[in-house]
C-alpha cells in the first residue's frame, strides 16, 4: 500500500475535505466522527489495531457512487460493510488503518419477489430478519437458506464471503444472480441480462452472455454490491428433519464415507452440519466454571457427564429431506437408515406428526424426569433452520468463557466475546477429514482452548470445517494466545495441502504465494478498477 504512505498533514487535509463533500452530499446525521462510536467500530471478537477516522451512511446506489468519487478525488481510502456483524473474522475492523467505514445499512429495500419463480432482489443490507419477516408476511410458501449467525446480520454480505447456510440452497453464492455493483470509480455495472434494457431473464439466469464477472466482486476489494438476487425454495410437501449421533471416535471417516454416497446418489439435497461434543455443549450452557474449580480446558470426564444434555454422542449430525409426497420421504428416509446401519448409534426422523406427538408428550416427559424438552422439541422441528427459520440460540456458544450470561441483546463485539474462525475446506473424504481435525484438535489443545469443531458439508465433494477459538477477551493475555493458536492452526492446515475457504481480517497475509501468475492478474484487475487504492484496501489483495 505504498500508495497510502503520504504524510499525516495530506492526510488530514484529504479526510477534511472529503468529510465536508459526504456531509453535503448524505447529510451531517450521515457523517460520524464520533469518537464513541468510531471506538465501537474498531471493536472485534478478538484483537484489532485498525482506526477509523469516520463513519458514513449512504442511503442508496446513487450516494454510494457519488460518495466513492469524492473518496477518489480526495485519495481517501473507504470500507464498506453490509450491517457489520462478521463475527468472528473481524466485525466492521477494516483490513488496514485509516479506511473511513462506509455502513450500506440504510440501504434496506426488498425491491422484487417471485413467488413462481422462487427469487427475491435485496439491497445490501437487508438481514435475514426482515427476509424472514416478508416471508411470513407473503405466506411462508419459500424458504431461505439461513445461517447460524444472528438474524441480523446481511444476507449479501455473508454470500459476498462466500458463506454457507443450512437448507437445500446452502451454498449461497451459487445461488445468486443479476449483481448491481458500483466501482471504486464510482461507476456501476449490473451483471448478467440485467445490464440489458427490457430484461426478461436477469432474475433466473446467472451466467449472461459473454465474459461472466460475478465472481470477481466476492472476497475481494473491486467493487460495492448494492444489490443482488438471491434465491429461495419453494416449501415442500412433505418435511423430515432427522439426527443422528456416534459414540465412538474412529467411527467418523466411514460416516463421511458413507454421507458422501447419498450426497452424490442426490439422496440427501441440503448443505448440512455435523458438531462434535464441544460444540455441542457450549450450544447448550457457558463453561462450568465451578464445577472445573476455575480451571481450563473442559476434562473429558466432565464432558462425558454433561452430555445427556443432547444426548450424547461424540459426533452429532442432522439434515433434512424436502420430499414431494410422505410416499417419497419414506423411501429417502429407508435409504438413510440402510446406509447409516452399523455406524451411527442414533438416528431419528420427525416429520409433522411426530412434531406434534413430542409436543402433547412433554408436559408428561418434564413430570417424571424433571426435564423440559418442549423447547428442545421446537427447535428440532417447528424452529429448526433447515426449514428457513432464524433462531440465535447457537450464536449463544460465542459466550462459552464468559463469566457473565448473554444478555436478550447479543452483541459479541461489545460483550468482550473472544471468538476466532479457523476454517479449512478439505476433500469429502473420511481420510482427509481426519487428517485435518488432528492438526486443529492437537493445537486447540496445546494452547488451552477445547477443540470446539462444525462440519458443514456443503457439496457433493467438499467439506468446509468451522473450528472455533473461544475465550474471554477480558482477560489478560488471552487475545494473543488466541491469536497464535489461530495462526499456528491455520498454518499447519495450509502445509498439508487445506486451505481456508474465506479470511478474517487480521490473516489476510497468511496464505503463501500463488505459484503461478494468479496475485499479477488480480492486480492487473486491481489496477483498472481502483487507480487510487481506495476501495478497502488489504483485503484479499494478495501481492
């Protein structure tokens, strides 16, 4: 970034003019240099250095343009975000210092929906919340895909990171078109048919005539989504959540194995998790502190015995199947059971009925054992994300070190979670799974930490792991030792051969050099696009 190397007097005078034309543009309400909430901004799940003079608002496309020509006029740097909730890979921190945080949260509109077609147009920020909510409103006949993340959080920004979410569209990206984007000129393209007039297909086509560019605009630094279409799943006939469970260890490669088959046989259609028994846990309750008489990290007996809580397990797994009659879901849930036979210990189905079943039960259930499950039943089925719904209940786990609850407004940056992704893709294969989870779990352990590990099995042939660093940041020492058992993790993952599937900010440099001329090309594009370096910079911009 030798181009943003001036003196600090360039820079003052720059981000002074620039600042009086964004107020003049957007308005003084839409221009901070609030010290506070700059200060909020700077605030992570873990350790961050990056400043930020001020904040801007713009409320749609044409402020985003016009904003970014006065950033290039005054060469001051600018970092866009969607709402900012990227916990855990950063927050709102920008991926270098001195970038002016440009919040595309006003830009909120649902601006078109196809219930025949199954799509929907969003603006930047809109969240899962007000998709879920218009949803409802419309009759709950299409499902979206949704993530574990809070409801909050922006469905463009989590694609624009190439995300995955539960459900039969999981993976998102693949399942977008007609991208409106702006520039680091200012200028703004739309891709695909929508860049035609009169366009009939821009909503249903993701490839357009010609050279496809969509790609380019995601984890990366050349260009501002404004808008995208995002599509959604009709509601099926039929509807079967089921989970399943194994209670030893070396048991796992030949239920990757064996889960590959069905994905490929197009048996099982969702992205869907696997956790093991840490995840699991820190799902259900904070660390018990008392009894580990203040120690670290979880004994493995004390994990044992809490883990009635979800019904034990090491490994634990759901998925759904989206049938067009209780005929087909039968024959795809006998597919299911044959092929998990002799290597899950459990393994259960609820459709409609057994929902309601459960439900008239547990009044009974709490009588005799003293348990309450209506809860725990609800979220298995009525509230379970693989039908679309939107819960906070597994964001809970962020706050497993805390000594303090989660408060009804979970805000991880401000409650001082301590919350690091470390997160390899690696081959659907039972070998290579292993291979990776023994260098995260060997690390974890080293440094303190309970390997707290996601499987999110995506596609037919890849599978991206979620490990989990958790701690609390409050306490001394505990952001740096975090940090380098992250770094240390995500660099022996990198030396045999798996690599991360997306980048926090603070390990945008960890990857080694491309060994072919890939980094020249996107500097190339880089170069075009963004003359002045000021559209965010050091983010995936590998030199």
């Amino acid at each position: 970034m030798d181009s943003l190397i001036v003196s600090e007097n360039i820079i003052s005078d720059n981000l002074t003019n620039a600042l009086q034309e964004w107020e003049n543009l957007l308005g003084s309400e839409y221009v901070s240099t609030d010290n506070k909430k700059r200060l909020e901004a700077e605030t992570a799940t873990y350790e961050t250095h990056a400043k930020i003079p001020a904040i801007i608002r713009p409320g749609n496309r044409q402020e985003v343009q016009e904003s970014l020509k006065i950033a290039n006029r005054y060469q001051t740097p600018v970092y866009p975000i969607s709402t900012g909730k990227n916990w855990g890979y950063g927050s709102r921190v920008p991926s270098c210092t001195g970038s002016v945080l440009m919040d595309l949260s006003r830009l909120n509109q649902i601006l078109d929906y196809n219930e025949t077609l199954a799509y929907v147009t969003i603006e930047a920020g809109v969240t899962q919340r007000q998709l879920y909510d218009f949803l409802q409103k419309n009759g709950n006949k299409l499902l979206m895909s949704v993530t574990g993340s809070t409801p909050d959080s922006s469905i463009i920004g989590n694609i624009l990171e190439r995300g995955e979410a539960k459900g039969p569209l999981g993976d998102r990206f693949n399942h977008v078109c007609g991208m409106e984007v702006v520039l680091p000129t200012g200028e703004c393209v739309h891709t695909g048919f929508n860049r035609f007039e009169n366009s009939q297909i821009g909503a249903v086509n993701r490839w357009g005539v010609g050279p496809y560019f969509d790609g380019i605009f995601t984890q990366s630094n050349l260009g501002i989504v404004t808008k995208m279409t995002f599509w959604l799943t009709p509601y099926p006939e039929y509807f079967q959540a089921f989970f399943y469970s194994i209670d030893q260890e070396n048991k796992l490669e030949l239920l990757i194995d064996k889960l590959r088959q069905l994905k490929m046989a197009g048996v099982i259609k969702t992205t869907f998790h696997i956790n093991n028994n840490y995840r699991m846990l820190s799902i259900q309750q904070q660390y018990p502190w008392q009894e580990c008489q203040e120690k670290t990290p979880l004994p493995p007996d004390l994990l044992e015995q809490l883990s009635h809580q979800w019904g034990g397990g090491v490994w634990i797994g759901e998925g759904a199947l989206y049938s067009a009659s209780p005929e087909q879901g039968k024959v795809e849930r006998n597919l299911i059971e044959k092929a998990l036979k002799g290597i899950v210990n459990k393994l259960m189905f609820f459709d409609e009925n057994k929902f309601k079943m459960a439900s008239k039960m547990s009044p009974i259930f709490k009588v005799f054992t003293g348990v309450e499950i209506k809860d725990k039943v609800d979220l298995i089925y009525h509230k379970n994300p693989q039908r679309g719904m939107i819960t906070e209940k597994v964001l809970k786990m962020a706050y497993w070190r805390k000594k303090t609850p989660p408060t009804d407004r979970l805000n991880l940056d401000l409650d001082a979670c301590g919350m690091i992704w470390c997160v390899p893709a690696v081959p659907f294969l039972g070998n290579h799974l292993r291979n990776a989870l023994n260098i995260i779990s060997s690390i974890a352990q080293k440094y303190g930490y309970e390997p707290n590990i996601g499987i999110n099995c995506v596609t037919e042939r890849n599978i991206n792991i979620n490990a989990a660093i958790f701690y609390d940041r409050l306490l001394e020492g505990e952001d740096q030792k975090a940090l380098n058992c992250h770094d240390e993790m995500l660099a022996e993952l990198i030396n045999q051969g798996y690599y991360p599937y997306r980048l926090s900010t603070h390990s945008m440099n960890s990857l080694p050099p491309a060994q072919d001329d890939y980094s020249c090309l996107i500097q190339k594009i880089k170069d075009s696009l963004d003359p002045h370096r000021i559209l965010s910079p050091g983010r995936y911009e590998f030199l």
